[in-house]
C-alpha cells in the first residue's frame, strides 16, 4: 500500500486519533449543496533536528514564484532569482515542521497517497515516497508525456498518465492528469502534492515533449465534469497548535456562510503581470493604532504552501522597527522577549477597500511550539519574514497558512482571484 510508510510513521507518534481515522479513509468527503469537501490535517514533524530551516524554505519557495513567472522565458537566463542547483537539492518541503495534507485515492491501484496541499502550484503527482502502478490500474491511460517540475524545495520528474482520482472513495474524478514520479527529492513524510487549484497557466512547460500543453486541475475536473458549479476552493484553517490536527477543509465549488463571519471580498487580481500566474491580491499594510506605514500597496500572492507570511525587505525593516524586535540567529525569525508581547499592536491589511485586522497573537508561532523550531520557550517569535528586494514590478509578499489561520479564502479560478472573510478565529489568543 502506497503510504504503509507514513501510517506507520503517524502511529508511531501517537498522532490523534482524528487523524489516524483520516488516514484509514473513514468519511473524508461530504458532497452536498454541490460542494465536495475535503478535510485537511495539519502534520507537524518534530523528529526533524534542522526545523529551523523553516524560514529559509519558505525564502527558497518564494524566489521560485518569482522564477515561476518568467517560466516562458527560456531556462536559466539570466534571472536574478534563479535557483542554485545546490540549494533547491538542501531545502527539503517537509523540513518546514508543518505540512498541510489531503488523502487522495487512485482508485484502481488501490493506493492512499497523502498529499500537500498547495495553491501555489497546479500539477498533482504522486510517487515520492512508492511508485504509482499504472499496470495495476484499468483506469491508467498514459499520455505520452514527460512530466519535470522544480519547486523552491524540492522537485520530481516522471512520466504523465491520466487516471480516476477518487476523493475519499464516494466521488470519482476521471481524466485526472498524475505526474508519476520517477525521481524526486524534498518530499520525505508525503507522496507528492494535490495542485488543487486552476491556476492551470502554472502546468504549462511542465510537460514534455508538448511543453505547450496545460494540464487541468482537479478543480477544473470537477467543475467540468459537473460536480460542482463553480471553478473554486474555498479553504479554512483553524489555528492550532497539535500534533496531527484536522484542522482545516477545502471545499470545492461554493462557499460555506458558517465558516466565515459577514461579507467575503472578492480583491481585484493584482496589478503586476508576474503576480497573476497565481492567486494574487495588491495589498497594503499598517500597524498599529497610529497606522505607521509598513508596506505600499503593491502586488503579491496567497499560498497554502508557504508558513509564514513575507513581505518586501523595506517593509520587512518598518516591521522590525515598529515592533523593536530582533533578529534570532537560531530560528531565523523576529524574536521579541515574552515580557513585550502585550506592546505587540495589530497588523492591517488593506485589500482593495477592506481592512483585515491581524491581531499581535496572530503575528506571534505558536509559543508551545518554540521548541520545535528550535527557540526557546520563554520567547515569542514574529511569523512575519523578509521576502527580500522590493521590485517595482514583481512579487512582493505572500500570505502563507499563519495568515491563512486567521482568514477564510476563496480561490477563484476563472480569473484567480482571492476572496478574504473574517472567521471566528481571526481574533483568537491560541499562540
Ligand atoms: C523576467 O525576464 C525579464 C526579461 O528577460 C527580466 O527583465 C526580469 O528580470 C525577469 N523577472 C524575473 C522575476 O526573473
Ligand atoms: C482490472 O480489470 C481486470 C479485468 O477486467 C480485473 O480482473 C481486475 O480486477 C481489474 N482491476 C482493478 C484494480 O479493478
Ligand atoms: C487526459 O485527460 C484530459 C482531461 O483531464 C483530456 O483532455 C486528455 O485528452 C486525456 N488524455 C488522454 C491521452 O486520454
Ligand atoms: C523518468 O522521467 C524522466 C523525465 O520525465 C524520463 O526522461 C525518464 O525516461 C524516466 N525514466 C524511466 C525509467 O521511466
Ligand atoms: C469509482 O471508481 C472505482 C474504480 O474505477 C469504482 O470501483 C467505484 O465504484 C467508483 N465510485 C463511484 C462513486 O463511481
Ligand atoms: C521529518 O523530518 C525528518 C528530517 O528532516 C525526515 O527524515 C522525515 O522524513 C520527516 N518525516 C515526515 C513525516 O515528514
Ligand atoms: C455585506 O454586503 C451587503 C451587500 O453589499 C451589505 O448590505 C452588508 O452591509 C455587508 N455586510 C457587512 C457585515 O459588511
Ligand atoms: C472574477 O470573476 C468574478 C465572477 O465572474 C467577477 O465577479 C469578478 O469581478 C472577477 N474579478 C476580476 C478582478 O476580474
Ligand atoms: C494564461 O495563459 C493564457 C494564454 O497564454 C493567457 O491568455 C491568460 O491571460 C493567462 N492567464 C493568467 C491568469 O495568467
Ligand atoms: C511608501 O511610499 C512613500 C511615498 O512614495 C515613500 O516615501 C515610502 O518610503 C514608501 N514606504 C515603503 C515602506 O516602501
Ligand atoms: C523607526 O521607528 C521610529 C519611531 O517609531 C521612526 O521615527 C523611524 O522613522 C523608523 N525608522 C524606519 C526605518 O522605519
């Protein structure tokens, strides 16, 4: 069975009961109001000795989106954030502690894989940790292609088949584009990734020999297919700081009016071109009650496989300025002592014409997980990180899942956009 390796990793660590229940394959999927849900759980790896790398992933996978938009420009150039070889080899997906998965089933082959969850990227491939089989499957039709993508931590290559994706076993998706990994690096603990979302420009140049080709996204299925009525995921989170949480779901096709608190903004997509590769706002930020500037508005994007949350180095500087905190050479992050977290002020964030407040508990890691990235208990660390140079016509921040915690998102294909929701977490004292 594909992922025997990970059951017996998530038992030997006695993860909740929840999840192993997810990993078996009880009710992992609702259909109704045509909507098909999907929990997700949140896995948090403590065996790893070198989680303070958790910034530099993220710092690694963000120069990569900023590589990703110039993807029809011929490979290498000569981007100024192009990738060291050595780097993408050393920067491991999983290294990031946390990792947010789905369970999906190819049918046939009768194999579980659990999956990261990203919308920062659109192929779904499976095979890092067993092979997929597609002599097993009736339902595998190879397509003739090679399939080859670099992430900022990690990458795959393998060959591409179609198949019939079950989610949870009461929903099948048919045609399903899967990258078979044959070789992949950066992925130990999961077998590959769900690229969820229709961002499908994303899967162009990942194929081989017909680079021109796209490859639709379970989404696009789903709403092709007639499962659901519209191209969209809807995605919540609820902050939590347990080992092996169901902690969030994502819905495809509709939106859950209990799961978000007054209206849902719709932002308009980014102004900057590279931005609307992917699922992409302008915003601006404020702290404070005396709105001291942080950072212009300018264009970005939301990512589920990012952890923190990064905004240009200028705007990096104001931060730390604003907030006196300082530079911990141990994890990489901001660190203010204890004693001055009740000085800590709101973040807020403007998108379009709305507000989003990001109360000082959710600037701060989870404090009882100081240790598991290798600071100390007492401190309190800042989630906010530096994205590095600010250019006038790129990407300049993410909103990673600590900001996704706090917010109900909506990834709306067609044109990707992003609607924002307040939740009843978005001003939770759980960190
Ligand atoms: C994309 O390519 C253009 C032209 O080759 C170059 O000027 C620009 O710096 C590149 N952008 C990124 C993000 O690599
Ligand atoms: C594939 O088809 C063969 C022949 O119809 C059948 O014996 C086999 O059980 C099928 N395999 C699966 C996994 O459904
Ligand atoms: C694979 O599935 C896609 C739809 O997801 C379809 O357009 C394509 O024709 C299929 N390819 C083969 C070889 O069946
Ligand atoms: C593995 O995939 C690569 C690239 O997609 C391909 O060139 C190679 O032939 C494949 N190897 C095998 C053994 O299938
Ligand atoms: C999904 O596909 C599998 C195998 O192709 C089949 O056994 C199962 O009955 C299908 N489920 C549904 C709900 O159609
Ligand atoms: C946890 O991290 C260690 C070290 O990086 C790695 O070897 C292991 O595969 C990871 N486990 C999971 C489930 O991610
Ligand atoms: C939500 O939008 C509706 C229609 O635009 C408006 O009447 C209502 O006041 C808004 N509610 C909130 C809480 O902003
Ligand atoms: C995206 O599409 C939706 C639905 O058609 C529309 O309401 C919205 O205005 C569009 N947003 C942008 C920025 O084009
Ligand atoms: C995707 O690519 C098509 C064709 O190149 C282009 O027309 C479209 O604007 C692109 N969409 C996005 C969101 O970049
Ligand atoms: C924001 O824009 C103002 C006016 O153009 C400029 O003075 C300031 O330096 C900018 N701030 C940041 C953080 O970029
Ligand atoms: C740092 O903060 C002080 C006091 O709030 C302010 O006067 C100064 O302009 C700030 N410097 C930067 C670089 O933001």
């Amino acid at each position: 069975m594909y992922c025997r390796s990970l059951i017996t990793f998530l038992l030997s660590l006695s993860f909740a009961s929840a999840l192993v229940a997810l990993v078996y394959g009880t009710p992992v999927v609702k259909v109704d109001d045509n909507m098909v849900r999907m929990p997700i759980a949140k896995l948090l790896n403590f065996t790893t000795g070198s989680t303070s790398k958790i910034l530099v992933r993220d710092q690694a996978r963000f120069r990569n989106f900023r590589l990703r938009t110039n993807a029809s420009s011929p490979p290498g150039g000569n981007s100024p954030y192009r990738l060291d070889e050595t780097e993408v080899g050393t920067i491991v997906a999983t290294d990031q502690v946390v990792d947010y998965v789905v369970e999906v089933d190819l049918t046939d082959a009768l194999a579980t894989d659990m999956l990261l969850v990203d919308t920062g990227s659109a192929n779904t491939w499976v095979g890092a940790s067993q092979p997929y089989a597609p002599a097993e499957s009736n339902s595998s039709v190879a397509t003739g292609q090679y399939i080859s993508v670099h992430y900022g931590s990690g990458r795959f290559s393998g060959i591409q088949y179609n198949d019939t994706v079950s989610v949870g076993g009461t929903l099948n998706v048919t045609n399903q584009g899967i990258g078979a990994a044959n070789t992949s690096s950066g992925f130990q603990g999961v077998d590959g990734i769900l690229g969820q979302v229709s961002v499908v420009n994303l899967t162009i140049g990942t194929l081989s020999p017909d680079a021109a080709a796209s490859v639709s996204t379970i989404t696009d299925n789903l709403f092709q297919q007639g499962v659901i009525s519209s191209n969209q995921v809807a995605i919540t989170f609820v902050p939590s700081h347990t080992i092996g949480s169901i902690n969030g779901e994502l819905a495809f096709g509709g939106t859950d009016s209990d799961k978000y608190i007054g209206n849902i903004t719709y932002a308009p997509i980014a102004t900057s071109p590279a931005a609307r590769s992917f699922f992409s706002t302008d915003q601006s930020i404020t702290y404070g009650s005396q709105s001291l500037p942080i950072m212009n508005t300018t264009s970005g994007i939301v990512d589920t496989g990012t952890t923190l949350t990064l905004i240009p180095s200028n705007a990096f500087a104001a931060y730390q300025n604003a907030t006196g905190a300082v530079m911990d050479s141990t994890t990489n992050m901001l660190s203010i002592p204890a004693t001055e977290y009740d000085n800590l002020q709101s973040l807020f964030f403007t998108i379009d014409e709305t507000t989003f407040e990001f109360t000082p508990n959710a600037q701060i890691w989870p404090r009882a997980l100081n240790t598991a990235i290798g600071g100390t208990a007492e401190n309190v660390y800042l989630i906010i990180g530096d994205a590095g140079e600010f250019t006038s016509e790129g990407i300049n921040f993410v909103n990673g899942m600590t900001f996704l915690e706090r917010f109900y998102a909506v990834f709306y294909s067609p044109n990707s956009t992003v609607g924002l929701a307040n939740t009843l977490y978005t001003n939770s004292i759980i960190n």
